[in-house]
C-alpha cells in the first residue's frame, strides 16, 4: 500500500519547488538546495513516518526488530572477538544448567519413560510411630483399590531381581511383580502380544505369564517375531510370554531397566515371601503383615492430595481394625510419585540440589561476565551511539538495539549450551552404569525440546536481565562530552559498575571452590576413613545358586564344599560367607524384632537392618569381637537358634556389651534366638551414617541361595579372587558368577555421592574461575585503554614503568580483595548448606584449608588477569600515548 | 561545533487531529501539491502555524489511507512535476464534523477562560 519510490518522487518535488521558490526570491542554487533540505528536515525519519501509516503497528515492531537484528548481526561479524567471547561464555554457562536440569527431569519431571504426566503419580505407604516407611500388604492393597475414592485407578508393583535363564548363560536382570491393572492404568501398550490384565490377578500360582520388555526382546532373543507363547525361565520357573511393552516404556523403578513384568500372583512361585512366614503361596499373599506393594497411581481430576489424604486416614482406621494390634499404628500416607521410599529420586535428591545451585552459580559469573563485555562495548561504541541519537532515534530505541544484540548472542550461546549438555550427559550416565554394573541401566536423560526450550528460555533470561543495565547505561550518552572525548565522569560510572561485577564473579567464583575443596576433602576423608572392617586382601565372589535351579538342601551342601576348598587353598587365612557386604550405600531390609526384657514404647517399632553370615565372619573381616564368640559350624539348624549382635544394639537394649551374652532377640514370629556374642560397630551402609543397632544370624540357620564368599589372604587380592573363582567353577562350572572383585572394590558405591559431588563441583569452579579470569582481564585492559592519556602522561613525566604496573596491579587486587571477602562470607553460609544435605564427610564446613586453598587460586587468577594488561600498559610509548585522543 | 537533534518544536507539534482537519480545509480549495498545502496554512495563520515536512507528508498519507483525499501527479503552474491531493466526499464530511467538533471544544475553552463574556460575544 505503500509506494515509497513514488513517495521519493514526491519528496524530490517538493524540494525542488522549495528551492526554485528560494532562486525566484534572489538565492543562488547551492544556498537555495541546502536551505530547501534543511526545511524540510529529516527525509528518512519522514518517510519512515510516512511508511508506518499504512503499516500495523505490530508489522512496524517486527520491521524494526527484523532492521535491528540484521544491524546486530553485521556489527557481530565486525568484532568476533566479542562475539565469540559472549557465546561461549553462555554456552558454558547454560550447558552446565541444561545437564543438570536434564537430570532433574529425568528424575523428578518425566521419571518413567513412555509414560504421559509420570510425575504426576502418587505413591501410597505405611507410616510407622517411628517414620519407617512400609509397603502394604496384598490383602491391604486389595481393601484400598476396592474402597478408595480418590484415585482413578490403583496399582501396585514391586520391583524384584529375577534370575533369567538358568546356568553358565543366566543373569540377573531387574523385573516388577505387579498387578492386574498395572499397564492399563499407566497406559502402556503391548507392541507384541498383550500386556498384563486384570484376569491375570484371579488365583495364587494361576498365571504363569511374563511380558518383556522391548530390549530384553531385542537384546537376549534377538527380536524374535514368535516369541509370543515361548517360555522364559524366570527364577528356574517356567514362565510364558504373553507379550513385548512398548519400546518406550522401561518400567517404574528409577534409574534401572526393568526388563520383565509378571503378575504378583506367582510371586511365592517364583521364590518370594515378601517377609511373611506363611508356608503356603496362598498364604503368603493373605499375609496381612507381608510386606508387598506401595500403591500407585493417579489421582482423580479434582481430588487434591489433602482430600485424597484424608480419605486415607479413613481408610486407616478401618484397616488397622483387620490387622493385628502390632501394625495397629501405622498410618496410610500418600506421596508424589518423585518422593517414592527408597526410590532413587529421593536418594539423589541432595545432590540434585546442590548440582543445581552450583549451575546457578555459574550461570551468574557467565551473566556477569556478558553485563561486563557489553558495557565494554557500549563504550567503545558511544561515538556510535550519540550518531544515532544525533539522528532522531530515542534512548528507548538504542536500548533496544543493544538488547536485540545480546539475544542475536543469547540464541547461539542456547543451542551451543545445549549441545555442550548433550555430550556431557552420556558421560554421566556412563559413570552411573559402571556404578550400578552389571544391572542395567536406563535414565530418561534425553535432551529434547523441553530441554532445548529451557535453556533458550535461560539465555535470553539472561541476555536481557544482565544486558539491560548496561544497555541503558551507554544510551545514556551526552554528545558534547563524547566529541570532545572528555569521557571521565561517564567512564568512572561505567568503570564501578564493570568493577562491582567483578567483584561479585570473584564471591561466586570463591564459593564454588570452596565448596569444591570442601567436597574434595570430604571424598578423601572418606576414603581414609576406618569404617570398622579391614577389607584389604580380602576377596567378595557373589553367586546365586538359585540360578542354576539348586534347592535348600543342595543349596547348602554346595555352600558347605565351598568355604572347605577355599580355606584350605594356597595363601588364604580364612574364608566366609556373608548376604550383604557393608558400605552397600543403600540400606538392605530392616526386619521387624522383639527384645527380651525389652518393651517397645507406645509407637516404638523395633526394626534393625541384619546380616547372615557364615562361620569366621569376624575374623575374616577382622571385626572386633567385644564378648562372647563367634558362629561355627557348629551352629547349624539341629541345635538352638543363636544370633550375634553389634554393639549399639547391646547398649541400647541391654545396657552394655557383658550383659548381652545369653539374652534372646526374636525375628518377626520365628523363634528366640540366644545372644552368643557381641561385635564391635561397623559402617553397615554409608560412611558418614550414625552408630545403629544391627545383628547376625548363622548362615546354616538361615539359609539363603544368594551368598557372598569372602577369602582373606596374602599376597595380591587379585590372584586370590582368581583361585576364588576356580573354586566355584570347580564345584559348578555351570554356576554363573554374578561378581568376582577384591572387597575394596565394592564399597565405591558408598563413594559414589561423595565424589559425584566433588567432581562437579570441580568442574563448575575451573568454570567459574576462567570466566573471573576473562573478566578481570576484560576489566583492566579497559581501564588501561581508558587511562592510555594518564599513563602516557606519567611516563613521560618520569614514572618508572614497575611503578606504572604496580598501581594498576594494586587496583585489580584491591578488587580481587573486595570479592574475596564477600566470597568468604558467602562460602561459610554454602559450607553449612553442604553439611546439613549430609554432603560433607570428616570435614567441618569452615574448613581453613578449604578456604584457603580457593582463595590463593581465585586471587591468582585475578593476578594473572591483572597482570598481563598491566604489563602491556608498561610497555606503552609515551609519546603515542599522548598522542590518543 | 554542537549538533542540534531535530525532535519537533512544541509551537508546530500540532495533535494529528488537529492537522488533518487544517489540511481537508485547505484543499477545500482546491486541489494543492504538499508543498503549497504547508505554505498555505502557515501563510493563513501568519506565520504561527509552521507545519514540517515531516509532519505533513505522514498526513497526507493517513488522510489517504482513510480515504477522505485522492492523489494524482500533475504538473504545477511552473510545469514542475508534483502530487497533488484533492478532498473526496468523504473527506468533505470529516471536514464538517471536524470542524463542528473544534468549534465546540474552541466555545468551551473560552467560556472557562472568560466566564464573564457573554457566550458568542467574540464570535
């Protein structure tokens, strides 16, 4: 609608009537043309005045922004340098961030692959008087799914590590025991065959059905189109399957590959009591006190989660009236599905956090780092900038320019960021695996548009929130002072805000390494700590002998030929066997237990973690026996139950370790057990765990198929875990070893958290002290162009060059002292926040060294950066010096 | 040497309202080239109203987007190529309608201004 040639026409016609009109009147052509111009003002401005009035306002928006952009793009290309130092700033800073809000979706957001609003969930779970969470039985799971309002549908699922296969070629593998309506109501599909249904929860021991899933199929049988109707060994149960899940789907246990699904009414088949002491499968099902599901699902559109848990309490009490008065004080809680007991979210969730603040930290110095350069910029463009105001723009418009550069930088700092993540995040997922080996692994960490959209939603956060001061400071340009280059009183207001920048990246900067050492320190303490046991030269081969299909009785005749050939091998002093190991990190099962002489308060719940172990347990792992003895082989099931306990457990209870000996302790409903003896304390789970009660039972009182063989010898641990190993082969080489390492090896689980931590908070310090480093270096050439006239001045008047350097030297440490100070401050509140995610280990949170360590590489690294322009600055040629204007 | 920046003086930052109605009433006329539309009013109102280029040729273009004037290049008397721009009906009757609307705001005005004055007295 616009005809901006014609519009030129009519402007050129205008001009020309004007200057006629000004000859006619005695003028000469030149003086005429020139007074007609500058009547008529501003050409552009009028025909863009011109062009808006047929154009929408938005359209005008998008001209301007689109003109912006383009201007954006070629004054970027001018000076790479700028740009490059932007975006990879950014990239840094939102790569961090991405990785670690990727992780956080992974787990908290969209938790369960292939399954829509996973986070959304709700788990259901017994509450004891002491804050134990329990699952609820299978007839207690029945009660709430046919009584309850609140949820639209209501399943339940227990994860389990089924044996698939049966000798040299079984392995464990992770599945869930679930229920009928488990796939439904998640609304998982079948990609072959048929998932699990409703009908396949009707009779105990009546549905030997399996549904794999879609790698297990893929993986171990090779993408088998008939695979539906074939059978699968599953705890040397036959088992048929009735379909493959959705490729997308992994199951509901965070962080591991579910790889089969069976319906929970085999479970006594397929070897599993959930804790009750029923004999019969229909028995164990119909054990109220067994311990099998938390309940799971969605909550009805309109059903908070305080109406749901009211209803809960409801249910509570009607429930407690059917069970047993022990159980009679448990309550019915209800939770968001990332806060599921035991899960992995909830476990990760301190080190989530602090990943998370870190990320910020450094987002903030990326952020300071970008307000500092554009500032820079803005200056050295100022000359620039009075043209555009010259020309008619507002200091709205010039902000909005710088603006639109900072975002034309934001969008390509984003995607790099994002990229960046992508490949640090397969790094991370691989050190969780080897971790978590040999189960597999599966974390939903894909980086998609939620991810891309996050970080580009940071970025230009960022760009606009850390651009927009110093934006609107260099628009505040007065045209006088620019052309007559007096820029002192602008300069030094633009110089302190560059300086408080600074000052704050080095406070950020200080707290990440402090922190970073604090971490450190906490990973070596750990390491060096004495944990109770001795686990050097000492062997762990873990077998299962369930999965080669042995029973109790050949069980235990296996296990009794084992420990006899591995004593009486070359160079072992003791052999043992154990269920669990300590420094596990996770805790094992805590078994419900009575106390002779003992009554349990009101609420009380007497539950401790156990271990079962064989004869010279103690000794093997050179574990202190503080009365009485340990197990032999004496201790068998033809004579009386005995047990041993720790020490905790003897002074709590007892009141000390003398007075155990001879007292009896009761497992669940099973028969006393007498006390023979008393152990020293020993880390069972995690370093940094406080002293608990905990107590063993005798192996071949207690027989289990998964065993731990523990040898202690001289000489290298490795040779020893191979002559280990031969002799289970030489018993069964049929018999898969599910583990093979020196003890040590073992306990890095414990580890993991620790050093997770101290990695990351490595990286992100390195991080931020390069951006601190850039940013004082950025800083001081600044200042040392800005000050060429002075500097060039004082030489020529006789200042020494050292001289010239020190007072430049003695500005950028003054600030490095500045943010030092707020950096320590700031670190002693980051050290305590450590301390109370139970993060630190052997270490206190005012550490010195820590604090000192951080501050030398934080000052350094503004000396350096000071250094350098300083340096140059000395070496200027008085004489050019004088010259610049 | 110092640069002026050449944002409008508040004497010619007339209202566009205002503007429009001064440009329909000068083509009531006749028709006029943009030039000669601005000498016209400043001349009219001796020299108080200086109307910019910059002001008047946006004018010219919304009082075309309305349609209430029609362009057409022709030559002037000094057979100079211009574009000049004619009132349509339409823009007659925005001229009456405005016009009404300014002498109402103009009566008003003064009757706070002079309230002693008999309404019409300075007509």
């Amino acid at each position: 609608m616009f005809d901006k040639d014609d519009f030129d026409e009519e402007v050129r016609a205008h001009l020309k009537i004007a200057a006629d009109e000004k000859i006619a009147n005695g003028a000469d052509e030149k003086t005429a043309r020139l007074a007609s111009l500058k009547e008529f003002g501003n050409v552009t401005l009028t025909t863009d005045a011109a062009r808006r009035v047929w154009s929408p306002w938005w359209l005008d928006a998008l001209h301007d922004q689109w003109s912006d952009v383009r201007y954006a793009v070629r004054a970027l290309a001018k000076n790479p340098v700028f740009a490059l130092a932007v975006v990879s700033v950014l990239a840094l800073g939102i790569g961090l961030n991405a990785a670690v809000f990727t992780m956080l979706k992974g787990i908290a957001l969209s938790p369960i692959a292939g399954v829509d609003h996973a986070a959304r969930l709700s788990v259901v779970f017994a509450e004891t008087g002491n804050g134990r969470q329990l699952r609820l039985s299978y007839p207690d799971y029945q009660y709430l799914r046919d009584h309850d309002q609140a949820f639209s549908g209501l399943f339940g699922t227990s994860p389990f590590m089924p044996n698939l296969g049966r000798g040299r070629t079984s392995r464990q593998a992770w599945g869930e025991l679930v229920s009928g309506n488990y796939f439904q109501t998640l609304g998982v599909r079948a990609e072959r065959g048929r998932t699990l249904l409703p009908a396949d929860e009707v009779a105990v021991g009546g549905h030997p059905v399996v549904v794999m899933s879609d790698s297990l199929w893929r993986r171990d049988f090779g993408a088998d189109p008939d695979i539906v109707g074939k059978t699968i060994e599953i705890n040397n149960f036959p088992l048929t399957v009735v379909g493959v899940a959705d490729a997308s789907f992994h199951g509901t246990t965070v962080v591991y590959d579910v790889e089969v699904y069976v319906p929970i009414m085999m479970a006594p088949q397929l070897g599993f009591s959930f804790g009750s002491q029923a004999k019969t499968p229909a028995g164990i099902l119909a054990d109220r006190r067994a311990a099998v599901f938390y309940p799971q699902g969605y909550l009805r559109p309109g059903t908070s989660s305080a109406n749901a848990a009211a209803q809960l309490g409801a249910l509570s009490s009607s429930l407690a009236s059917e069970r047993s008065l022990a159980d009679a004080d448990q309550q019915l809680r209800i939770v968001p599905f990332w806060r599921t007991p035991q899960g992995a979210p909830i476990i990760m969730l301190p080190m989530l956090a602090v990943l998370s603040a870190m990320g910020l930290f450094v987002l903030m110095i990326a952020c300071g780092n970008i307000a500092g350069l554009v500032l820079v910029r803005g200056v050295s463009r100022s000359g620039e900038i009075a043209l555009r105001l010259a020309l008619g723009a507002t200091r709205a418009r010039i902000v909005r320019l710088l603006i639109v550069e900072n975002l034309v930088l934001a969008l390509p700092g984003a995607l790099l960021g994002v990229l960046l993540a992508q490949q640090g995040i397969p790094v991370l997922v691989r050190y969780i695996e080897t971790l978590a080996a040999p189960q597999r692994v599966y974390l939903n960490l894909g980086v998609d548009g939620l991810v891309i959209g996050f970080a580009v939603l940071v970025a230009c956060g960022s760009a606009m929130v850390f651009g927009f001061v110093p934006a609107l400071q260099s628009s505040r340009v007065d045209l006088v002072t620019i052309i007559n280059q007096d820029a002192a009183p602008r300069g030094a207001a633009r110089g302190r805000v560059r300086s408080g920048l600074v000052v704050a990246q080095v406070a950020v900067s200080l707290v990440l390494l402090v922190g970073a050492g604090l971490a450190t320190r906490s990973v070596d303490a750990a390491r060096r700590a004495y944990p109770g046991f001795d686990s050097t030269h000492v062997t762990a081969i873990t077998v299962d002998v369930k999965q080669n299909a042995y029973d109790d009785a050949r069980g235990r005749v296996f296990y009794r030929q084992l420990l006899d050939t591995a004593r009486t091998d070359t160079g072992v002093e003791s052999a043992t066997l154990a269920a669990f190991m300590p420094l596990g990190f996770l805790d094992t099962a805590s078994r419900r237990v009575a106390i002779e002489g003992y009554e349990p308060r009101r609420g009380e719940d007497l539950a401790f973690m156990s271990n079962t172990i064989g004869p010279d347990y103690f000794r093997t792992l050179r574990i202190d026996v503080r009365t009485g003895r340990e197990f032999t082989v004496r201790d068998d099931d033809t004579v009386a139950p005995v047990a041993i306990v720790n020490e905790t457990l003897a002074q709590r209870y007892w009141g000390g370790a003398a007075q155990a000996i001879g007292k009896r302790i009761r497992i669940g409903d099973t028969e006393w057990r007498t006390v023979v003896g008393v152990a020293a304390d020993v880390k069972y789970a995690r370093i940094n765990e406080s002293p608990r009660p905990y107590f063993y039972v005798p192996f071949l009182q207690s027989y289990r198929s998964a065993m731990t063989l523990h040898t202690r010898g001289s000489g290298s641990v490795d040779a020893l875990v191979d002559r280990a190993r031969a002799r289970v082969a030489a018993l069964d080489p049929d018999l898969p070893i599910v583990k093979a390492r020196p003890m040590a090896e073992s306990s890095r689980g414990a580890m993991m958290l620790f050093d997770l931590t101290a990695t990351m908070l490595f990286i992100f310090g390195v991080a931020g002290m390069t951006l601190v480093a850039m940013g004082t270096y950025g800083l001081v050439s600044y200042t040392v162009k800005q000050r060429t006239h002075e500097i060039g001045i004082r030489l020529a008047l006789g200042a020494t060059r050292p001289s010239v350097v020190r007072n430049l030297l003695g500005r950028g440490l003054r600030l490095g002292a500045v943010g030092a100070a707020l950096g320590v401050a700031a670190a002693f509140g980051a050290g305590r926040l450590l301390a109370s995610a139970s993060l630190l280990f052997g270490v206190s949170a005012t550490d010195t060294g820590a604090f000192i360590r951080a501050l030398t590489l934080v000052l350094g690294a503004v000396l350096i950066a000071t250094l350098v322009p300083a340096w140059r600055a000395a070496r200027t040629n008085p004489l050019q010096a004088l010259r610049h204007q | 040497m110092t640069l002026h920046s050449s944002r409008p003086d508040a004497r010619t930052d007339l209202l566009h309202g205002t503007l429009d109605m001064l440009i329909l009433q000068t083509l009531q006329w006749g028709e006029q080239h943009g030039y000669a539309i601005g000498q016209t009013i400043r001349a009219q109102s001796s020299d108080v109203l200086q109307v910019e280029a910059g002001s008047l040729y946006p004018a010219l273009q919304r009082l075309s987007k309305k349609g209430w004037v029609v362009s057409k290049w022709g030559q002037t008397e000094a057979n100079q190529r211009a574009k000049f721009y004619r009132l349509t009906p339409e823009g007659k009757k925005q001229l009456l309608r405005e016009e009404s609307r300014w002498t109402e705001l103009v009566n008003a005005i003064s009757r706070v201004m002079k309230p002693a004055t008999a309404p019409g007295a300075d007509d």
